[in-house]
C-alpha cells in the first residue's frame, strides 16, 4: 500500500541486502518506522512481541526467519531448531505452521549451498502469493459490497475488528481488501472499527490504514457494535482469520464471536475473508482443536499510549492486585457466518461449502 508517498509491503528483504526490512508495528500509529530482521532470533521475537502480527504476516515472516537461519548455518540441525524456534512463537495462527512446513518440505532435500538460494526464494514465493491472494479476496469481497450500494443506494456500512489489512498481511489484507477495492471503484463506504481491546490492534492499526487510503471510518469500542446492528447502522461485517477448520469454524481475534452472535440477532451478514493458509484442513471442531493464545495480564491491565508531546505512557487501569485473564482469540461457529470470502470466491462456511471451493486439497494438505 502507499504510505509517506511510496509504495510498501509489510516486509520485504532489506535494499542493502542485509537481512529483512519489516513496518515496526509496535511503533504505529504514531511512528512509521522500519526495523531490521538479522538472525532467527529477531524474527521469531519480532514475532511474540508483535512488531509483525496478523496471520498471513506471521507466516510471511517465518519464511523469512528461516532464510535467515540459513544464511548463518545451513544444516539439518539449524533448519530444525529455527523450526522449532519459530513455531513456538504465536499458537493460534495456522499460517505460521503452514510457511514452515512449506519451506521446511523445499529445504530439506537440498544440500547447505541450495538451502540458502532456495529458502530466500521461497519466502519471496510465499510473499508473492499473498498479495496475489489478497488481492483476489478484496475482488470478491467487493462484490458484495457493490451489491448492497446497488439495493439501497446510500453508503455501505461495514463493521470489521482487529487489524485484517494490509499492514495483517504482506499487502491488502482480507477484511479490508474489500474495503480498499470498493472505495476505489467508486463505491461509498463506512466502516465502522472496532477498537479491539487489549492491544487496540482496530484504534490503532485498522484506524491509521483506512485514515492513509481516505476511507470514510469511526472507531467505536469493542461493546458498540451490537447497539449499532439494532439501530441499522451496520450493513455487513468483514473479519478476517487466524484459523479456519475444514468445517468452516472461525477463529479470531477475542471479541469477534460477540459480534457474530449480535450480527445473527439482527440479521446483519457477518462474513470473514482468508486466503486458503488460513484453513487448518486437520480440524473438524474449532471450539474443541484450536489452540488459544493466552497473552500477559499486562496487556489487560495496563494502557500504552503517547501524548502531544511525543512521550509514550504506560499507565495502570485495573484496580491494583486484581488479577486479569487475556485469551488473544476466540471461536465463531460456522453456523453463525454468512460466507467465507476466499481468493477463490465466496463459499457456505460449512465443510461441503470449503469442499467445494477447494476440492484439490484434502483433509492431509
Ligand atoms: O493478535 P493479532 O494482531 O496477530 O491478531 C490478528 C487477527 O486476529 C486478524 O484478524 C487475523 O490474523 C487475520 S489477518 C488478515
């Protein structure tokens, strides 16, 4: 996307050919700065802390981190211990499992010179097919949005929470893919942003990608939403994914099932966009398999933010000694989902729906 007048991705190898440049995420809204990824180590922190997040871009930089491993040590016991190293950073995302499987399967038969050459090239294949896949998600989801200007003739409004664009992603995003088609094409629309509590991934991430492209949009917080779907303000939502099970069951961002659950009250169509690294093909039952990331109270109990003189605050907001729980993400059951918005289309979530759109790949891809 076009930031400070140039073209970026979210990460991209370094231009002096040291390493991977990745947008520092933990710095935005209020800086835009690029940070450097030398070793494994640093990608895998980079990683946990969360300076990259979002499930296509988790997987994205993993790739990377084994390009990285590589260039230092490129034997079997290095590729897998930077396995090892990477796959334990987040839980949640099954994109992240899926580019080390992938580029693992490439190394492993290669010889030390090989694994180099081919793991670079090979994370830059992964990149490649995001923002291709992305892109193709955003046609799709376009369409209906185009559809709903056309029934009413007024703004579309959509509800979205967390961060699923671009800055999720390498480039576009999912959720807000749509969006950014859409407005470009002309059609007007309103998106509503969820502030997503604790780390406001939606105030801070989502609000400044949408601010950047000129989208019309209003942060709201996390308990909104259902207020707004009972007074017709919202026409549809678009959420993305961390993990998809073959059944069409969702996992997200923690808070996205209340919303699908206000959603289906009001008869508001609740739709989540992922390319096809998001669906997790062994799972059958996403409340019972997938593996919850549980976060540090401090992200509960405290507040980070920046004043107008640039200084950052890190301030307490809980009763002191009150103990707090942080589960990152939660399950929507297929049942409440309108659509899975697909770069191959838009499919029923349910396992004859995914089946359908994806009859190459079987319970074992
Ligand atoms: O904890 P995060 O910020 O990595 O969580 C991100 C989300 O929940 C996104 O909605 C999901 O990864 C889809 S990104 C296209």
């Amino acid at each position: 996307m076009r930031i400070h007048g140039r073209h970026y991705r979210t990460i991209f190898p370094a231009e002096d050919g040291a390493g991977v440049s990745i947008i520092d995420q933990t710095k935005l809204p209020f800086a835009f700065e690029i940070a450097r990824l030398s070793t494994v180590e640093e990608a895998a922190t980079a990683i946990r802390d969360m300076q990259v997040r979002g499930a296509p871009l988790i997987g994205a930089t993993a790739a990377y981190g084994i390009a990285l491993a590589m260039d230092a040590d490129a034997s079997d016991e290095a590729l897998a211990q930077a396995v090892r190293v990477l796959g334990a950073t987040r839980p949640t995302a099954v994109n992240l499992h899926w580019a080390l499987s992938r580029v693992e399967n490439r190394l492993a038969p290669l010889s030390g010179r090989e694994r180099v050459r081919a793991a670079w090239t090979e994370a830059e294949a992964i990149c490649d097919e995001d923002v291709e896949q992305n892109h193709a998600i955003g046609a799709n989801g376009a369409r209906l949005l185009a559809e709903i200007h056309a029934k009413t003739g007024r703004t579309v409004n959509v509800l979205t929470h967390c961060n699923a664009g671009w800055l999720a992603t390498v480039d576009w995003g999912t959720a807000l893919s749509p969006i950014y088609q859409a407005h470009d094409a002309g059609i007007p629309v309103h998106v509503y942003v969820d502030e997503t509590r604790p780390r406001n991934q939606g105030a801070a991430l989502t609000a400044y990608e949408l601010g950047a492209h000129g989208v019309p949009h209003t942060v709201v917080v996390d308990n909104a939403g259902g207020h707004l779907m009972q007074h017709g303000k919202v026409d549809i939502c678009f959420v993305g994914s961390d993990r998809t099970t073959a059944s069409g069951d969702v996992c997200n961002k923690i808070g996205t099932y209340l919303k699908a659950l206000a959603a289906r009250d009001n008869d508001v169509p609740f739709y989540v966009t992922l390319p096809v690294t998001t669906i997790d093909w062994s799972l059958d039952d996403g409340l019972a398999e997938i593996p919850i990331e549980e976060r540090s109270a401090r992200e509960v109990t405290n507040l980070v933010g920046i004043d107008e003189d640039g200084a950052v605050h890190d301030v307490r907001v809980v009763a002191p000694g009150s103990p707090a729980a942080n589960p990152a993400f939660d399950v929507t059951p297929a049942r409440l989902v309108a659509g899975l918005v697909t770069e191959r289309g838009i499919c029923p979530a349910s396992r004859e729906g995914i089946a359908g759109l994806y009859p190459d790949y079987t319970r074992s891809a």
